[in-house]
C-alpha cells in the first residue's frame, strides 16, 4: 500500500528541500550578483542584495585584462581530451573486470580507488620533477595526462557498474553469432551503455573543468584553463571581489549550462544501480 | 550436417568438478533434450558444446572435426538463450539480420533470409519493433529467428521456454517441435521440465550431479528406467518407490509403481489406506493415500472425475507387469 502523506507534512518537506537547495544555490547566486557590482557595493556592510546600479564593467575589464577565450579553449581542450582518452583506456578495463574477472579484481578496483584517498599534495613534487624534465609544464599535453590518470579510476568504476548490468547473455549471443572481440564491444556492449558512457563522460569532463590543484601547481600562462583565469583575480590586496566574482561566473557558466541541460543523464549515472 | 559428439569431457570450476568424465553422441537431425533438476550441469554441458565455457579435459566433436578449442562463432552451431538475450537497441530485423552481418552476407541475400525466417515464425509484422515492444513469446520467436537465418549445423536452446506462461508454453513447444520437423536439424534443448522432455524428444539424456543417469528414447525412460533416480525423475506424478519388508517381498531392495499403474477399489487390493488430498484436473484426479500400512504415501492417478473425498477407505493393487524393482544400489533389476 502506498504511503499517505499529510499535506501538513508535504508543506513542511517542500519547505526543507527548498530551504537546502537555496543554501547550496546561495554561493552561485551571490558569485552572480556580486560579479555586476562596483568594488565598492561589493564589499559594503551591509551587504546590497538586490538594489544597487548593476554594470557590466567588471566583465569588461576581466576580458580587457586576460583573454578569457584562450583559458576556455584550454578548459576545453584540457577536459574533452583528458576524458576522451581516459575512455579509451577505461572502457577495455571495465569490460575485463566485468565480464573477465580475475581472482584479484576486486582489489585491483579497490586500489584504484584508494588513489583517489591520497592526497595530491604527496605527489606534487615528483609529479612537478618529472613534467619539468619531459617538458610537459604549462602544456596542454601534459594537463590532460595527469588529468586523465586522476581521474581514471572515477571513469573505470563508473563504466564498470554499467557493464555489469548488461547481461553476459547478450554478449554471449553476439559471440554465438560470430561476432569477434571488435564487434561485441562496437556494436553490441557500447550501444547498451550508452546511457552510462553518457552520464561518465559527463561526470568526467565537469571534474576535469573544476580541477584546481593541478592546473594552478603545473601550468603559468600557454596552457592554463579557466581555473587559473580564476585564481589569478583572487589577491590578498587590492579591490577585486566584483572582478573575481565577474570571471568566476564566466569560467563556471559553461558548465553550469551544460550540466543544466545534462542533468537527467546526470542524476541517473550517479544513481545508477542503487535501485533496479 | 550436426552430428555431436562428447568424448570423455570434463568440467572444473576450481577444485569443484562439475561434468565427472561423460561421454555422449547426438546423431544428425536429433532432437535431444537434457533433463535434470536444477544444478545437475545440463546448461554447463550445453554451454561446453557451444563453446561458451572451455572443456577442463576431452574432447569434443562436431561432424567428425575436434571443435574442443574452436571458438563459439566458428562452431557453425545456433543458440537460444533463456532470457531471449536479444539486442535491445536493434529493431527486430536487424536482430535476426545481425549474425548473417558478423558473416559478411551481402544485403540482400540478408534481407531474403531474414524476411523467409520472420515469415515462417509469423513475425512479418514486427520486423520494425525493438524487443522492448514485443511480448515474451515474440521475443522468443525473435531468438529462435536469429538462430535459423545462420542455417546452423545444430541449434542449442538453453530453457528457452520457462520464462513464458504455462499456455504460451504450450504453444511454443509444439512450435518448436514443427519447426525440427520442418529443418531437419540437430536440436540440444535443455530443461529441467520433464514434461517438455518427455513431448518434444526424440532423446533425453537424464543428468544428475554432473552424470548421466541414462540416455534413450522418452518411453524407454518411462518404462524401463534404469535406476530410481531415473524412474522418481521421468514421469508425472512421480513414480511410487516403496522400500522395506513389501519391496522384499518381490526379492528387491525398492520396488516402483507408477501412479497410473495402481488399480483401486473400494472392497478388495494389495494395500488397504485412507484417501488424504486429490487433485481434480478434469481429465484425471491425482489422489495421495496415507494408512497403508507402507512408510511412503502412495499417490494414484485415476482417469476422469473420482468420486472420492478425504478420509475414504480405499484398496490399490499395482498392476504387476508394470512393476519396476531396484536393488540396494538403486539399479534396475532386469
């Protein structure tokens, strides 16, 4: 029998979910409306919400100062590449560990998980020593390597709870009707999942955009994407708040629109397997 | 051609063996049914001669030429899967059109087999649907149309029919059974439904733990079986096994009566008891008999509608040229 629920206790839930989704809505929004501010309102105590003289100034400025477009092409180029070729690698993974398993990968997956636990720190100077010699510093080549090996493990596990979900029958259908490796993968596993391939890939390129660590610690000027851009109005002097909140909005818009228009795919591969 | 034959071939998952050493041949154009309850290795032996798991030691033969290690597109062989293991993103026709596809048929001799293959299995108009459109029956139809298009040289059905309801069950089976009659090809149908063995078989190989029981035709495993496995398994309702001082009596460690072999009367018999549940199914009436005397309950299948409610005395006599006598190993004494 389904639940009754009061229309008392409906009020009172709607008003909580509203209360939560305002609360982690409330940073963007100021970001938002701060980025339209002068300096000086911007930083006023009390703080102006909505009744202050709105400018485009400060976006005027930011893309005056930096070129924006070449840190957005770099974010592109930075996230689209370091998923497209994290995919390749994970996708034979995935499918070895969900239909092949070993006697070990159940650890191997757990391990590949727990160099998601350590800290980025550990690792930055050995990291930092090895592009220095390679010459992979402030380029677009090495972002997306160290960006893909981060996040690899994300993209493996992901792929992996999908394929588990197709049943082997299916696969094993396509082996009795002749198809060869190739094409079980091509034309049979890859077109089931892809729904799954969809929301990873999704999930992927938003983490690889909001990557932070990395992209401030091994890039300077060439290859640093909006992050960087971002950063480089963040100053412990100076009046830049409106500047900063002005190219915070326009490094987060294109994500953000993209997630917006994604986030049925989006919900649905982070619950993926949860219920069936 | 789809003669097959397994040449003591065993299977191991681990330090568990499944398949004990089994030797087996299935002529060209049979049709063989494995039967065994659940567990007993018949979907494992069918998988071994699909190719789908690999043999731990033996051999296995397909039309003379060792198939042990020739992967399971090359076997020439067909499957139907019991969970239809259809692609749920192709329409029907590319369904069945896809392993012709893996073979590299030009496109119109696909579209000519693929449209002669729905045609026979009346699926002409659904060749646009996805299977997510279809109902269970169709869907089967659908697997069996992707195995006949390849024209294979044996066609393996994995319980192809338990996932439909009883009365498309029925109706599938027969046309299972005309289609065999239609191809003339090897069919190995699994099922742990003794029923469907005992219809569509031309063979049933009885398995059990990993062993065959017995091999042959389904009213030589009706009426001779070889040993009480066989003879509890085959046959529905299960035969009667009486052990103890009556089955003595007959020099035999068990003695065997099929339910339908057990005459009653309300005067005079062998075993004298009270009538416990009946099972009325029109045709015939299942009735289960305590108080006999015996430490097991006799059940009796009587023809037509029987009068007889619960707590009724009764007298059984089994027809004694129907009687089965095993001795202590659980074999059948000639």
């Amino acid at each position: 029998m389904a639940r009754k629920v009061s229309t008392r206790r409906k009020a009172v839930n709607t008003g909580i979910a509203w209360t939560v989704g305002l609360l982690i809505f409330f940073p963007i929004l100021w970001t938002v409306l701060t980025s339209f501010k002068t300096e000086a309102q911007a930083i006023a105590d009390p703080p102006i919400w909505f009744n202050f003289h709105w400018t485009l100034e400060n976006y005027v400025t930011v893309q005056e100062r930096s070129n924006y477009f070449r840190h957005f092409w770099n974010s592109v180029v930075i996230s689209v590449g370091s998923t497209l070729i994290g995919l390749a690698i994970a996708v034979p993974a995935a499918w070895a560990m969900a239909f092949v398993p070993g006697k070990r990968t159940k650890d191997l997956l757990m391990w590949m998980l727990s160099t998601k636990m350590l800290p980025p720190v550990g690792v930055l100077v050995p990291i930092y020593l090895l592009f220095q010699r390679f010459g992979l510093l402030d380029t677009q080549v090495g972002l997306i390597i160290v960006l893909t090996l981060i996040n690899l493990p994300i993209i493996v596990w992901m792929l992996y709870t999908y394929f588990r979900e197709i049943p082997v029958d299916i696969l094993e259908a396509a082996r009795m009707d002749g198809a060869g490796l190739k094409d079980e993968v091509i034309s049979v596993l890859l077109p089931m999942a892809v729904p799954g391939m969809a929301s990873t890939v999704l999930l992927n390129i938003i983490l690889a955009w909001n990557e932070a660590f990395w992209t401030l610690n091994l890039t300077a000027a060439k290859a640093a994407p909006l992050t960087a851009f971002i950063a480089s109005y963040s100053s412990p002097e100076g009046l830049f708040y409106a500047k900063l909140s002005a190219a915070s909005t326009m490094a987060i818009a294109p994500i953000l629109i993209m997630g917006w228009f994604s986030q049925k795919q989006l919900v649905r591969g982070l619950t993926f397997g949860a219920v069936k | 051609m789809g003669r097959i034959t397994l040449d003591k071939v065993t299977k191991s998952f681990g330090e568990v063996q499944v398949i004990p050493p089994l030797d087996l041949t299935i002529d060209d154009g049979e049709f063989v049914v494995f039967v065994g309850p659940s567990g007993c290795g018949k979907s494992t032996l069918l998988r071994l001669i699909a190719g789908l798991e690999d043999i731990t030691s033996g051999q296995i033969r397909i039309d003379r030429e060792d198939a042990t290690h020739v992967p399971p597109a090359k076997r020439g062989l067909a499957m139907v899967f019991q969970s239809y293991a259809l692609y749920p993103h192709m329409s029907v026709r590319k369904n069945i059109a896809f392993p012709l596809k893996m073979a590299k048929m030009d496109a119109a001799e696909r579209d000519k087999r693929v449209d002669y293959a729905a045609s026979v299995l009346n699926l002409t108009d659904y060749l646009d649907r996805r299977p997510g459109q279809l109902s269970g029956g169709q869907r089967q139809r659908v697997a069996i149309g992707r195995a006949i298009v390849r024209e294979p040289a044996a066609f393996l059905f994995d319980e192809p029919l338990s996932n439909l309801d009883a009365a498309l069950r029925v109706n599938m089976r027969l046309e299972i059974s005309e289609l065999h009659n239609t191809l003339k090809t090897t069919m190995v149908y699994v099922t742990h439904d003794q029923v469907e063995a005992m219809t569509m078989a031309d063979k049933i190989v009885v398995l059990h733990a990993g062993r065959i029981e017995q091999v042959g035709s389904p009213l030589e495993l009706y009426h001779t079986p070889r040993n009480t496995f066989v003879a509890g398994f085959i046959g529905s309702p299960k035969m009667n096994l009486i052990e103890g001082p009556e089955a003595a009596k007959h020099a035999a460690h068990t003695i065997g009566i099929r339910p339908e072999h057990l005459d009653t009367s309300a005067e005079a018999g062998t075993w004298e008891g009270r009538v416990g549940v009946s099972e009325h199914l029109g045709s015939d009436t299942f009735f289960h008999v305590h108080d006999t005397g015996l430490a097991e309950t006799l059940t009796v299948r009587a023809s037509g509608e029987v009068a007889l409610r619960h707590g009724d005395r009764i007298f059984l006599t089994p027809q004694m040229d129907k009687l089965h006598r095993f001795d202590a190993e659980g074999l059948r004494i000639a």
